[in-house]
C-alpha cells in the first residue's frame, strides 16, 4: 500500500521537509497467539525498511522480536552554526513506563545516519529488553570510518542508565573540525575506553 504524506519538518530531531509517498508490504501470518510480519517492505522518501518482526501474544508481558535493516536515516538537526543539538539529543528520555509492558528482543542495522556534522555507518544494535531491563550490547559502529563498541544498560526498577564505549581511534582534529570548528581542538584518542553510569 502507498499513501502520500504532506510536509513534514523536526520529527524525533530528524530534518525533512518533504512531500512524498509511503509504501509499504509484509506477508502477515497471525493466529490466538500471536502474529509474523515477515518480508516487511518499506520506502519513504529515501528512506528505505526490510526485516521480520513477530509479536508473542501469550507471553506476559508482551513479546517482540525480530530484526530490521534500514537503509539511512534522514540527517539529525544541528544548531545554527552546523554542530549537533547535543542538547536536545541528552535531554531525550529513556521510555521507563515501557520496560513493564514489553520484551524485546530486536537487531537493527543501520548503513549510514548523518549526525549533525558526524557520519555515522555499519550501526548494528542488538536490543533486549526483559523483566525491567533494557540492554543494548554490543553496539557496533563506525564514525569517520574508525569503528567503535559500545555497550549500554536501563534499568526500570532503579532508573540507572549505563554507557560502555571502546574505539581503537577517535580522530579528534576531523571529528572537532565539524562538529565545534570554535574548539580548535587537535590529536587523535588511542585506546578509548569509557565506562558511565547516570540515575
């Protein structure tokens, strides 16, 4: 099915101002226990979303599951001198009112997102969520064509969130460049590890 879909600007930080039409098709097989969209076809603009989901009706809570690839999202918005919303991006919160409504256990891989000046590829992002805790582990991406690991945890019951990052190099002279040119900042990171917990 397709549908046209008017202008639309500033959706979860994401810049577009289009006008165009949104396709879409999956072979669903469902029954009392639960249903299987596989083949899951679809395009948006230049937005381009394949996978399978199956969604476990018996299971309490709620289970999803499934894998999704996604072609490139649309560039995230920036501030008026080119950086990226930092600001807004922290200040997302973590759906805690979810995590007891919900299993997860879902990949999403992403080809290529532009953050603000930052070009981010090969994003895989395994994602598990059960009794209360969400995990995503392990995060595996490139920026700038240096590849990065990273592993990160929510806890309902406590509201602590944890990071864990690893990268062999972080190019800090291209990376300020783009992202805080009035920084000036110069070198290169070896040997990246980062381990930070918030509540």
């Amino acid at each position: 099915n397709s549908k046209a879909v008017g202008p639309t600007q500033g959706l979860f930080g994401l810049e577009r101002n289009f006008e165009s039409v949104l396709a879409a098709s999956a072979k669903i097989q469902a029954n009392i226990q639960g249903l299987v969209a596989s083949e899951i076809e679809v395009s948006f603009d230049e937005l381009e979303v394949s996978g399978t989901l199956a969604l476990d009706l018996v299971s309490d809570p709620l289970r999803l599951s499934g894998a999704l690839s996604i072609n490139e999202l649309p560039k995230t918005q920036t501030n008026s001198d080119g950086g990226v919303n930092l600001a807004n991006l922290l200040d997302t919160p973590v759906p805690y009112d979810l995590f007891s409504e919900l299993d997860l256990d879902l990949v999403v891989e992403l080809d290529r997102h532009e953050l603000g000046a930052v070009v981010l590829d090969g994003l895989s992002l395994p994602l598990n969520l059960s009794q209360g805790t969400l995990t995503a582990s392990p995060i595996v991406l490139s920026i700038d064509g240096e590849e990065i690991e990273a592993e990160f945890t929510a806890e309902a019951a406590t509201g602590k969130a944890s990071l864990r990052l690893s990268a062999a190099v972080i190019p800090l002279t291209e990376l300020f460049e783009r992202v805080r040119p009035d920084l000036a900042v110069t070198g290169q990171v070896s040997g990246v590890k980062l381990d930070a917990s918030a509540q």
